[in-house]
C-alpha cells in the first residue's frame, strides 16, 4: 500500500541517530520508519545528509499576554518557524487569565481560528476562587495548572496565597496533572526593588539584585514542601540557579513528584557581560543571574532538569524602552531561538548532542503534559510533526522573525543550526523563510493522562 508522503533524511530518533532514513507518512501519522530501501509514496521529501527531529514542544509560551486570544496566530507562526509543532500556552491571557469553563472553550475556539501550530493548555485559579473548578478544566483538557507568588498584574497576573496554594495541591493530588508555579517572594522582592530604587540604581545588573537568590529560593522550598505534605506535583516553571535544581531532586529522590524546568535564555546571558549591551532588553523574571551559565548547563548534565523552554513572551520592545528597569516590560521573545540556540550550545558540549536536543525539547516535555506518544518523538503511531535541521554557521536576524515583535537578545549571535522545514502532521509549514501552514490549521491537544496515578 502506497504512503501519503515520504521525508527522508537523518533520523534522530529516541534512542540514536539514523543515517538514510525515511519516515512514511499516512493521514498525518507516522505510518513506519526505515532506512536505505524506501517504500512508494504518493509525494518524497528528500533532505539528504540534514538532521531531522521530532516537532519541538515549547513548555512554556504566552501568546495572549499582550494581543489577547488573537496573539496565537503570530506566536504559532513563529513557532512553526523554529521547528516548534506544538506549544504549551500560559493561561495569563489579556485581559483574563483562563481560570473557567468558558474561558477555556473560548481559548479553544480561538486555537481553531487563529493557531498555525498545535496547541496544549494551561489553566489557572484567580486569587480566592473556589478551587473546585479545577477538576472540570482537567476533565476538559488543560494539561497543567499555573500560578504564582508574585503579584505582576492584579488580575491578569495575580498572587495566589499559601492556603489557596495547598488547596490546589490537595485537588491535583489524585491526578498526574501538575501545579506550576512562578517561583518568587513577594516581600523579598518589594523590599528590595524600594531600596535599589531609593538608591539610584537602575542597570540590568540591579534588576538581577533586586529579585535575589533567596527570593526564588524561599519560594521554591516552600512551594515543594506544600507539594509533598499533599503527595501531589510540584513543579517550579523557571529555575535560575542550579541550587534551585539541587533543591528539587532532593524532594525527587525522597519519593516525592518535584520537577524543575530550565528557560534557554538562562543559558546563554549574564547581565555583567550582556547588559550593558542589551539593557532591559535582557530583563526576564525570575532573572538572569550572573555566573551562573555552565552551572546550568551542568544541572542538565546531572538530569536534574525536567526539560527546556523558551517563556516567549509577546510583549513589544516598545515596553522596554522605560525610564526605569524596574517599570520595563519582563520576558523575550523566544520560540525561533529556542531549537537552534540549544542545539548549539548543545553541540560545544556534548557528545551524541542530538538525541539529548530531541529529549529536552521535544520527547520531556511531550511525556510531562501527558502528550506523548501522539507529541515528541519520530515513533509510529505519532502525529508526523518534524523539525528539519541544516547544520552550518547561521547569524540570527531577528527583524526576519515571524512573531511580529521583531527584536530579541539573540539578535545578531551565531548558530551552528538553522531550521530549513517544519511538517506539522505530515504536511509542510515551514519552508525557505515562509510559514506554509494556514490560521485555523493548529488544533487544541488536550492532555491524555489526567485520570489518576
């Protein structure tokens, strides 16, 4: 019987690399995959020598944080850009975040209308509210719950107490489903930000300093010990320094669910080096810390990462351009840089750099939001999303991005990757430059795994 399409290439696949092999493609699913002898098919996609990987499945976007709803369509166009089939949107949506049954349903319809990619959905819980919604949005699909301890937006982004917190642990603990949390210490960091304020001091440098270590770090250990007293999923969204990591394995290694992930930009900035080039260009929340990039890369060496994310943000540069650090706008854009960015650094430092790049980017995060199989790796039976990587030295241009915002921190570095196609269920999205994949051709993936241990 004749396949749909072939796409041919070299193969990272979850357990090694496969030089000459093909992928057959029937109704949008991987039908078999092979190597050498290739079987008839109606349409042959050869890349030759290139590498080609699962879709990336970004952890952490936040597509409707500045546009509302109708930002899913620049964002996913960027995804489909840097070889990202599937993103995992925060509910912080403007100007409500997702916390109800009809917001939920409303985000969906706007996936059907608006995503170019696939779409997986956290839900949240505004301060107070009965936490017996919760139940019902995992019931309908969401594959995570986000909140936080700070308090950046008194709706769209608010503070969630510590009994509230325990609250929601105790309603996911039956479930796999996680409660993420953006990780820092309110009175620490008000503190904090008065005195650097008082004080005069106002580089990115002082932006770092102002939201201390210790402010994540309380967050954290609290935040787990919540977690294990319930028995349910602690997960920490953005982990800055390894001692956060270090902490999280410990819960691990003592039975309990405690996961950490790691945003790529920690990975390649340091506000001494970067920020008198970048200013609040680099400002993201938590922050970058200084020193802390090869300790990082070494947490995810030692396995102590759960995946990593990019925590693209679609904010416009515009809202960096602040008199001050503190009143400029925190996140960057990240969804093109995400899977060549890591992939280089990847490459400088590892041996067999491939099938870890597939791991963390694709096959992680796809298990954790109980995606996978159907999400994260070139299997049968999953849906025939590809990334098609051509290795070479490629300066990022971020006024050719696809996000609408054009800017990024990344701009002007140099990548030993670019990504040349991206199938998003067998079809081809991305290609030469051009995003192929309609508005309205993404669809909602709801999470599989939700109904207990």
């Amino acid at each position: 019987m004749q396949f749909d399409r072939l796409i041919a290439g070299t193969l990272v696949l979850p357990h090694g690399v496969l030089a000459d092999g093909w992928i057959a493609v029937r109704n949008g699913r991987i039908a078999a995959i092979g190597c050498g002898a290739r079987p008839a098919a109606a349409d042959i996609h050869d890349f030759g020598e290139r590498w080609i990987l699962p879709g990336v499945v970004d952890g952490q976007t936040h597509a409707g944080s500045y546009r509302g709803l109708p930002g899913l369509g620049s964002t996913t166009r960027s995804a489909l850009a840097g070889g990202v089939t599937t993103i995992v949107d925060m509910p912080y949506d403007n100007p409500h975040p997702l916390n109800s049954l009809e917001r939920l349903t409303a985000k969906i319809e706007a996936i059907g209308t608006h995503a170019h990619c696939d779409v997986a959905l956290y839900g949240t819980v505004a301060p107070g509210q009965d936490v017996s919604v919760v139940p019902a949005l995992i019931a309908a699909g969401v594959c995570a719950i986000k909140i936080s301890a700070f308090e950046s937006h008194p709706q769209r982004f608010p503070r969630i107490d510590t009994a509230q917190m325990l609250d929601l642990f105790e309603i996911l603990a039956p479930t796999q489903v996680p409660l993420g949390i953006h990780n820092e210490d309110q009175e620490i960091v008000r503190a904090r930000i008065a005195r650097k304020k008082a004080q005069g001091l106002e580089t990115i440098a002082d932006h770092s300093d102002s939201r201390p270590e210790a402010a994540e770090l309380a967050a954290t250990a609290q935040f787990l010990e919540l977690g294990a007293a319930a028995s349910a999923h602690a997960h920490l969204v953005h982990l800055s320094s390894p001692r956060g990591f270090q902490l999280v394995r410990r819960y691990a290694e003592e039975g309990f669910r405690a996961t950490g992930e790691l945003c790529v930009h920690y990975l390649f900035f340091d506000p001494d080096e970067d920020g008198p080039r970048l200013g609040a260009r680099l400002k993201v929340n938590p922050p970058i810390r200084p020193g802390r990039r090869e300790g990082l890369w070494s947490e995810i060496e030692s396995g102590r990462v759960a995946f990593v994310s990019s925590d693209h943000s679609s904010w416009p540069v515009d809202g960096k351009n602040t008199p001050s650090i503190y009143d400029a706008g925190a996140g960057v854009p990240g969804l093109e840089t995400l899977l060549p960015a890591f992939t280089t650094g990847a490459m400088a430092r590892w041996e067999e750099p491939l099938t870890r790049v597939a791991r963390l980017l694709c096959e992680a995060p796809a298990r954790f939001f109980g995606l996978y199989p159907r999400k994260g790796a070139i299997v049968v039976g999953a849906d025939a999303d590809l990334a098609v990587l051509e290795p070479g030295h490629f300066c990022w241009d971020s006024a050719m991005a696809h996000d609408e915002l054009n800017w990024s921190p990344f701009d002007g570095m140099a990548f030993s990757v670019r990504v040349a196609a991206t199938y998003l269920r067998g079809d081809k999205a991305y290609a030469d430059g051009a995003v192929l994949a309609p508005a309205g051709c993404g669809r909602f993936v709801p999470r599989q795994d939700h109904e207990g241990h």
